[in-house]
C-alpha cells in the first residue's frame, strides 16, 4: 500500500471520528493543529485505524508518534 493510499484512509477515519468533514490531515498534522482532537478521539482514532488496516499498535509505539506523518510510518511498517 502506497502512502497516498494510508493518508486517504487515515483522512476518512479522522472525519468520522471527530465529525468534521474539513479535517484534512498531512505528515505534519498534529493534535494540536485539530480542535476536536484529545485524549479520547485519540484512542478512538487508534482503534478505527487498527480495524481499518487490520493491525495492532503496542504503547511504544503510540507514544513515539508526534506527528500523522510518524504514524504512517509505523503503519507503513507493519502492513
């Protein structure tokens, strides 16, 4: 699977979760940079992803992303 191709899914799981079809997230996004993204969407977007791509993120890993770009690259790895 090609990056664009994760961006595009991670873009429709963001707008789902946090119920904004605006969203449009990039390798820089961050939490910061989107108001309805906290601590529980967080988790809640971490669940959606793992079902969608069918995969498993241990807590390392989660808490080493600082940013969309560092969570496509551990989903690029694993799939």
């Amino acid at each position: 699977m090609e990056r664009k191709e994760i961006f595009e899914k991670l873009n429709e799981i963001f707008r789902n979760v946090l119920d904004n079809d605006e969203i449009e997230v990039g390798e820089t996004t961050r939490a910061d940079d989107i108001e309805e993204w906290d601590s529980l969407s967080h988790i809640q977007m971490i669940v959606a992803i793992e079902k969608t791509f069918k995969l498993k993120f241990n807590s390392r890993e989660v808490m080493k992303w600082d940013n969309v770009g560092e969570m496509v690259d551990t989903i690029m790895k694993k799939i």
